[in-house]
C-alpha cells in the first residue's frame, strides 16, 4: 500500500486508489485475462478460481486487505464472494468426487420430477372437473332451449301478428 517518492522514502496510496486496484483484479479475472504469470497458466489449464487470494495476487496487494471477515475493504471482499459463487460449479478431480456429484444430481432430479408429477396430477383432475362442469352447463343450455321451442310451439297468438311497413 506504499509507493515510492523521489526521495527514496515511501508514502501511502489512498485506500480508494487500493480499492480501485482490487476491482481492475477482479474484473480481469472475471474476464479470464489476467497479468499475473500463475493465474495465467490457471487460465491456461481452466483451473481459475475467483478468492481473496487470487485477486491479491492479480492486483499485487496484501491478502488480508480483503480476506478476513472484518477486513478493510469489505465491499471488495463481497464482490469477490459473489464472483466466487457464481463459479462454485468446477469441474471435480476425482472420480469419487464425480461419483458423489452425479448422486446429489439423481436425488435433485427425482425429488424434481416427484413434484413435477405431483403438479400434472393437480392439473389432471382440474382439468376433468373443469370439462364435466362446462358439460353440465352445455346440457343445461340444451334443455333449456329446447323447452323453449316446445313451448313456442304449444302457444298460439290470438290475434294474427300484423305484417311490418
């Protein structure tokens, strides 16, 4: 956090100047194009991993400037948290670990098609109810009407109808 003056003596950087350093590290490494030479073979190899530690090495500051919990720069260290999770699904290394993965995976999947058919089955019977009601309807306009033409043709007018000018 220090820089040197012409002097040969150091002074401190502001800490929004350090601020704004780590957010360049973090939008590089988001990007996939740092400069420092290890996060690059990491790039390389697609092992890149967005932590505290690798943005400190990415922007050449201290770790403990954003690693701790009661750091100095906690707006920092929650991008970097929120970054990190976005990337939370890497690859695993082990077949154990791609055992397990693919477990968790089965279990998910079924409790999701569980209640996928817990809910077609809902819709099922609305369904049904909804077309024996709109049929019961439909029966009840029918007879309805047709006691209407009965009854049109049981009654007679006294007096003719007169013709319309």
């Amino acid at each position: 956090m220090s820089e040197r003056r012409n002097d040969g003596r150091r002074r401190r950087l502001p800490l929004s100047a350090v601020e704004r350093e780590f957010h360049d590290a973090i939008d590089r490494l988001i990007a996939g194009k740092p400069r420092h030479a290890k996060l690059k073979r990491l790039v390389a190899e697609g092992r890149l991993r967005i932590s505290p530690s690798t943005v400190a090495l990415e922007s050449g500051r201290s770790r403990t400037l954003i690693a701790l919990q009661k750091c100095r720069l906690p707006e920092v260290r929650n991008r970097i948290l929120m970054a990190a999770r976005v990337d939370e699904i890497a690859s695993p290394r082990t077949a154990a670990e791609v055992i397990v993965r693919l477990r968790e995976q089965v279990v998910s999947l079924k409790q999701e098609l569980a209640c996928s058919l817990g809910w077609q089955q809902e819709h099922f019977l609305a369904r049904e109810k909804a077309e024996r009601e709109a049929a019961q309807w439909r029966d009840a306009l029918r007879r309805i009407e047709d006691h209407a033409k009965e009854d049109d043709a049981k009654i007679r007018p006294i007096r003719p109808s007169r013709p319309k000018r």
